[in-house]
C-alpha cells in the first residue's frame, strides 16, 4: 500500500480508524473518493466539518442537537408530560426508530456502575430529577440497558422519584437481558413501549 502518494496513504489512515473498516475497505473507500466527482468530495469533507462545528447537546434532554434545544423539546406535537429515560444517544435513536414514543426524552450519558467508580454526579441524574419537580411533567419512562448497570440506574432513580406524583413506568420485557437497546428491531421496541408497565 505504500506505493501510493501521501494524501491518498492518509485518508486510507484516517478511514481505517473509524469503526468497523479495516486497512482494505479505507483503500477501497479512499480510491472511491478520490475517483468521485469533486463536488461530493468537497461536500463529504464539508458534512464532517460542519457536524463537528454545529453539533450541540440540547440543554433540556442532553440528545444532540443542532440548537441549544432539540427538535423533539421544541416540538408542539410531542407530549412534552412525558419523558422517556435512556441512557445514550443510540438508544433513543432505537426507540425513535420504532415510531412508538411520542413524548420527550432525557438522555443520561451512561449508568451507575459502582465497580467502575460512576456515581449519580456522574451522570445527568439530577438534571432529570429537576425536570422530574418542575410540575409539568405527567409520566417518566425508564429505558435504561437491562444488564446490571441498567437496573441499578432505574432502581435508582425509582428510589428517588417514588414520593412524587409522577407516574413512574419502564419499557416491557421482549428485551433481551444485558441486550444493548440499539440492536433491538423496531417492531420489538414497539411492542416494550406500548407494554410499559407501572414501576
Ligand atoms: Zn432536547
């Protein structure tokens, strides 16, 4: 591969660190760019600037967002009572992908994990227990992971919200146990959100 000039041997470095592509596919794909028009070369080079540059964290659930609030906080349609609990951004992605949630979400960024040294001021737990006594909100779902980081982030959080007139309910099972919600197909994730049941 070194027989190639210098720009060419560096993207094919910069593509084979993203995951999942090897040495081969960052030749493969390298020498597809290169061979590409250049206006989609340009307009690649361009995306990946831009959503390094223009990507936030929303100030209210903590999903990316390309404003300081997301589209779903800001959107009249969406059940702003309802706030579903999740524990990155992929797996709200999952569940948005099953078209079975229409309220709002609250991203954690990550799990208690004492063995790992995680507590509640290490992840956005108090930031969802002021959302939690702002008075507007009806219902918090739970969705965290099922294996034990998971379950220790819902009892948790269940622990500190059961004096409060929020209705408190998690997804159903048909998740798998230590499943990652990101891998859960669309039409299982519907049938956990529509069988939530009271926590
Ligand atoms: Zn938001």
């Amino acid at each position: 591969m070194n027989h190639y000039p210098k720009p060419i041997l560096k993207l094919i470095n910069s593509l084979s660190k993203l995951p999942g592509i090897g040495k081969n596919t960052a030749e493969r794909l390298a020498l597809h760019i290169l061979h590409a028009p250049n206006h989609e070369a340009v307009t690649l080079a361009g995306n990946i600037i831009e959503l390094k540059k223009n990507i936030q964290i929303c100030s209210v659930c903590f999903a990316l967002s390309d404003n300081d609030k997301c589209r779903i906080c800001t959107d009249p349609q969406r059940d702003q009572t309802s706030i579903c609990v999740v524990e990155n951004p992929a797996d709200m992605a999952a569940i948005e992908k099953s078209n079975a949630f229409f309220g709002t979400y609250h991203i954690l960024g990550g799990a208690l994990s004492p063995i790992d040294g995680i507590g509640p001021d290490d992840i956005r737990i108090q930031e969802l227990f002021k959302r939690a006594g702002l008075g507007t909100i009806k219902e918090i779902i739970l969705a965290t992971k099922t294996n034990v980081e998971g379950e220790a982030t819902a009892s948790y959080i269940l622990e500190k919200l059961k004096t409060t007139k929020v209705k408190l309910t998690r997804i159903a099972s048909g998740i798998p146990m230590g499943g990652d919600l990101q891998y859960i197909d669309p039409l299982t994730m519907q049938k956990a959100m529509e069988k939530r049941f009271n926590a």
